[in-house]
C-alpha cells in the first residue's frame, strides 16, 4: 500500500516464474517482491493507485472497511 500512497508503480508477476509470492506476507514477501522487481522478473508494470482503485471499482456496491480490507490482505 505504500506504493499507492506515493502513487508509484506495482510490479506485476507470474506466480509459475516468481516462486513464493503468493503464500507469504510481511517482511519475506517484500524481500521476495523486491528481489524479483531487481532480477527484471516483473511481467508488466502499472501505477499501483490506478489499479487499486480499478478493483475498488469492480467490487460490489457494499461499504468497505479499513479492517476487512486488511483481513482479507493478511
């Protein structure tokens, strides 16, 4: 989410060719995340605030709360 707030980019990534991404969080996943952005493994790059809110968009008109947000991200 820092990438969102200082509007920057998100590095998109083939789970099959970047191992570890999708069952770790926190501080490993960052030094994952980072490690395959230097290895120029990212597929494609986008504005992060662009995308994240093209999938606060695409959701159910319900409200969204900080915390669920956060549950769901863990």
């Amino acid at each position: 989410m820092r990438r969102v707030e200082a509007n920057e980019e998100w590095s998109l990534m083939c789970p099959a060719e970047c191992p570890g991404l999708h069952d770790t969080w926190g501080e490993k996943f960052e030094e994952l995340y980072l490690r395959y952005e230097k290895e120029g493994r990212a597929k494609r790059k986008v504005k992060a605030q662009a995308l994240w809110y093209a999938i606060i968009e695409s959701q159910a008109p319900v409200k969204g709360e900080k915390h669920s947000v956060g549950f769901w991200n863990q």
